[in-house]
C-alpha cells in the first residue's frame, strides 16, 4: 500500500489539502494509463487526481508522521466501561482504544526499525 502527500489541488480545495498523506488505492489498467492516481480523499471516497499533485512518501516519512499523539475525549459513563473493560481485560485503557482503531481500520503492518 502506497501513501502519497498532496502537493497541488487546484480546484479540489475540498476534498484535498496541501500537505496532508492520502492513501492511494491501486489502478485497473485502463487507469494506469491515464496518469491519474486513485486516493482516499478528504470526504472518505476515493477518486481519481492528477498524479503530478501528489508526491511518495517514504515509510519512514509515513512512521514519523504516524507517531503523533490522538486524544480521545469521553463522557463520563463511556469512561467508566472502557476502563471496566480494559481492567477486566488487564491492559490500559489506551492499549484497549489503540486495540479497537486497530481492528476497525485494517491498516497495514509497519516495519519498526
């Protein structure tokens, strides 16, 4: 799997940043000869842009950039059952979140080096 940033958008401000990592998806043949690359844009669905907008990001690029820390805020009674959760489990409650983004995101395996 492939990640590119974006690097021009002319006319798509909305659904591509300048600077942001998008997912590219991989081509059918008929695509692949159009110059064009298919990514997962800012509203979820994947579309076909422009390849010169974007550039490779390299994985190590990708790891750094996917080591930023997320806060995730929950009310008090959804606190209490992750926490009853995660305890019962015998893990923390960020390993259990961390767990559960995991499962539903499907990413792929990061080389750690």
């Amino acid at each position: 799997m492939k990640y590119l940033r974006c690097i021009n958008n002319p006319g798509n401000e909305a659904s591509l940043v300048v600077g942001r990592i998008y997912r590219m998806l991989p081509l059918s043949p008929v695509e692949e000869e159009s110059g064009m690359v298919r990514v997962v844009d800012n509203e979820g669905e994947d579309y076909l842009y422009p390849s010169p907008w974007f550039e490779v990001v390299s994985e190590q690029e990708l790891t750094a950039a996917l080591s930023e820390s997320v806060t995730v805020h929950l009310n008090g009674r959804t606190h209490i059952a992750v926490r009853d959760i995660a305890n019962a489990r015998g893990v923390s409650i960020s390993s259990l979140v961390r767990e559960w983004i995991d499962e539903r995101l499907d990413l792929p395996e990061m080389e750690m080096s």
